[in-house]
C-alpha cells in the first residue's frame, strides 16, 4: 500500500491509499504509452506523493531498467535540464511554457541565420514526426539546425 495525495480544487490536501495492484495496473497501462526503455533518463522535480510522479518516475523508470537525475532546487531546473540531458521530461505545462519562453528570447537574440534555422528546423523535424517525406533541402534544414542548435537546447 502507498499513500499519494493532492492539493485538491479547494480545502485542505487529501490523500488516498492505493494498493500495489492499482500501482502495477496504472503502469501497465501507462507504461507501453510512454515507451520508456532501459536507456531513458528523467529528470525529476515532480512530487513523487503524486501518482504522476509516481507512476512515470519511479515505477516506470525502475520496471524499465531507466535513471533519473533529482533536482533539489526547482530554481536550478534549467541549468540541470543542460547537466542531465534527459530523453523524457514529466512536467506540468506551466513549466514547458517557462522553457519555451526562455528559449524564444534567447532566439530573438541570435542572428537572423540561426534564427531561420532554428524555426526551419522545428518545422522539419515536426513534419518528420508526423511521418511526412522531406526533400533535400528540408532534410538538410533539419540536419543542420540539430546539429548547430537543437544539440545545444
């Protein structure tokens, strides 16, 4: 049996106890979606009290023979995000919105050959994920911008 609480909508927290059946069922069923393999690596910051947490970074991570680097400062989460190098990231939205933001400045400042190059290569890469053919040029595009920019992120 564990414990995972939440903040709930109003009032005081509340907590629940789940058994270790309802643990194993929720990874069985979320598990084969996130397609975490032994080479995975996360970095965690979410509170592992919450079943998210719980589920993705420390069953998951241990029944997929996976790592993860903790932050102890959630101040310091980009810095880490640059150290650790994570191939999945578990995040509530406001914190992509906070990464995407910082990343767009950074982008305003660059020249304007990077900067094509960095939005071209998001749009290759999308496309490329939605299993669209690319031509050369888009495919060069894409190669360039990872290996120029995207390696850096």
């Amino acid at each position: 049996m564990g414990m995972i609480y939440t903040s709930g909508t109003t009032g005081d927290p509340k907590g629940v106890v789940l058994s270790h059946r309802n643990l194993i069922f929720e990874c069985d069923v979320v598990l084969p979606l996130l397609g975490m393999t032994k080479d995975d690596r996360s970095l965690a910051f979410l509170p592992w009290a919450h079943v998210f947490g719980q589920v993705a970074e420390v069953h998951g991570l241990i029944s997929s023979g996976g790592s993860a680097g903790l932050v102890d400062d959630v101040n310091t989460l980009i810095e880490e995000l640059g150290v650790v190098k994570p191939s999945m990231f578990f995040a509530v939205p406001r914190v992509y919105n906070r990464i995407y933001d910082g990343l767009i400045g950074q982008m305003k400042e660059k020249p304007g050959f990077i900067r094509s190059l960095f939005y071209g290569g998001l749009k290759q890469a999308k496309r490329e994920r939605e299993g669209e053919t690319l031509s050369f040029l888009e495919n060069l595009t894409l190669t360039l911008a990872r290996k120029i920019i995207f390696k850096k992120v």
